[in-house]
C-alpha cells in the first residue's frame, strides 16, 4: 500500500511521497488455479463518480521555524525546547495544603540546567593558569598569558576563569602586582580571536573598573600604581572599540560612571587620576565634553594641593575638602 512505500521512505530517511491514501479497508482475493496467490481486487469506479466526487482540500505548504537549543551552554526558555518537571515529594496525601502547592507547581515547567564539564585535563590546565598567575615567575606568566590569548580550546573554561579575576581582585585590592598580572589576563581574554566574551562582559567589567578607579590600589605609597590605571585606561578603550558595536551603550554607561568619579569632590586624587587617564583615552570629542567642560571647577579643587599655603588657610577655616587632602594620595 502507499503507507507501506512512505513508511519505508521514512525509515531510510528519503522525502516521503505527497498525495492522497484512501480510508478503505484493504481485501485481498484468491487467485483461481493457485493455492497460495492473493491479489488485492481492484474496485471499478466509473468517470461520472469521479467527476461528481467533492475534491479533496490541498495539503498545506511546508513550513519551518528555527530556535536556539543552547547559547553559551544555557538553554534558553522557549516552548520548542523541552522541559523538565520537578519531582515533588507529598508526605501526607490529605493535606489541602500540599495538593494546592502540587496544583500550583503543574501549572510551571522547570528547565533543566545545563552544567559545565570540565575534564581532567582542563581542571590542571585551570589550576596552572591560576597558580601562574599569582606567582612572580614573569617567564610562567608571559607563557600563560599566551596561552590565554591563542589557545582555542578554552570555551569551557571561560566563565571559570572570569570569576577567577572578580574573586581575586575582589580579595586583594592592596596586592598591586597582582592586580596588574589579572588586568593582562583579561587583556588576553577580551583580544583573543578564538573566545566569545560578549556574555561575560558584565562580570568582566567591574574588576576592571575598580582597578581603574579604586581608592588605594597598593600597599605603600612608593608603589607604581599609576601604571596599572594606565594599562587599565588602555583596556578600557579596547573593550569600548571592540564591542561598541555589539552594545551600543557600552561606552556611554562606561564614560559617564568616569564622569562622576571625576567631578565628585569626595574622591580621592587617585581616583580622579584613573577617572581622567580612562576619559582621555575615549578620544578628543570624550575629552572636550567631559574633562574640559568641567576644567574650571577641577583647577579650583586642585588648588589647595598645588598650593600648601592656600591648603593650610583653608585647613584652619575649616573649609578643606576630602578630595584636596594630600593625604589622599598614596
């Protein structure tokens, strides 16, 4: 029969006919003269009733439709992927109680997570970069960080090791040597041609704002800690260039946050240094209506520290402001 053709047209995969099956049931008749020969009997239909007959309605065109099945290892939350119900445990049958929480969990579908497997291999390789970094073995860490920036096979370990420079600029701010060895870990991460940071930029740039703009960012005031603000300005505009594009407000939210910085009296000088290094690199049009429009205003802060004189008169007025203090700087 047709089904018989489609059916094994479906098992080897081939495009199934198109057209119409009939409804009737299938009766086979004995052959004369032969035992074990069946034919199935053909019924005579007559040109008048096929003329007369309602024609059947036109099958609808093929159609198709395309959704994610994961991005960056999450299932998205759309009807075509399937869900995944939580068992729910009922201790006592009769409670009204426990049927209305079942009645209200049947009415929500919960996705199932999908979780990251890392290998064997993939957890030392974690562990070396790790260990590199935080050590002072500057051969290890130019090693490691060109690892980092050309290595393809690292998708895996790309949230892990985003969290890693969060948590650990979090915990040593203080620690200039390696703040600056975690801002060239992400400088490597964000140039790489082989990793797709876009989904991890909002936990990337906080810690490279803090490092950019944070209050104290060594432990004695001898240390070069500017340049770590220079190298993370630099970052910055990498960041804002590369993915402008993909996020138009990226640069904006990021040049206005360096803005208040800038103009907030209650800052420190080192703030306030990083809050301008980061404005200058965005480019002359950034600096003409950022740094420039509130020149005047800044001098005036500036003046108390430019001139110790003026600083002490203004000490003994009672007029000084946190900002002016030379104390502020480390």
């Amino acid at each position: 029969s047709t089904e018989d053709v489609d059916c094994a047209l479906r098992l080897w995969n081939v495009e199934s006919l198109y057209g119409y099956s009939s409804q009737d049931p299938i009766t086979f008749q004995k052959a004369e003269g032969y035992d074990d020969l069946f034919f199935i009997k053909d019924n005579e239909v007559s040109f008048q009733s096929l003329i007369e007959e309602e024609i059947p309605k036109c099958p609808p065109e093929p159609t198709f439709s395309i959704h994610w099945l994961a991005v960056e290892g999450q299932q998205p939350n759309v009807p075509q992927n399937p869900a995944y119900e939580h068992p729910l445990d009922i201790t006592d049958e009769g409670d009204d109680g426990n049927e209305n929480e079942v009645k209200e969990a049947e009415k929500h579908h919960i996705k199932q997570t999908v979780k990251h497997v890392l290998s064997k291999e993939q957890q030392m390789y974690y562990e070396r970069v790790t260990d590199a970094i935080k050590s002072s073995n500057q051969a290890l860490h130019h090693r490691i960080l060109h690892s980092l920036a050309n290595d393809p096979g690292l998708h895996q370990l790309l949230p892990y090791l985003v969290q890693f420079i969060a948590d650990e600029v979090i915990h040593n701010l203080k620690e200039l040597r390696l703040l600056l060895s975690l801002m060239r870990m992400a400088d490597a991460l964000i140039t790489s041609r082989h990793l797709t940071i876009e989904p991890y930029l909002h936990q990337l740039m906080p810690p490279i704002m803090t490092c950019l703009v944070g209050r104290h960012l060594c432990k004695y005031a001898y240390e070069n800690h500017w340049a770590l603000r220079d190298y993370t300005a630099r970052l910055i505009k990498t960041v804002c260039n590369r993915f402008g594009k993909t996020y138009p407000d990226l640069q904006p939210r990021v040049t206005r946050q360096l803005l208040n910085a800038f103009i907030d009296p209650t800052k420190p000088l080192t703030t306030h240094y990083g809050a301008i290094v980061g404005l200058a690199v965005m480019g002359d049009e950034v600096v003409e209506v950022t740094l420039l429009k509130h020149m005047r205003q800044y001098l005036n802060l500036l003046r108390p520290v430019l001139n110790p004189s003026i600083e002490t008169k203004e000490r003994g007025k009672g007029e000084g402001g946190a900002a002016a203090n030379p104390q502020n700087m480390p």
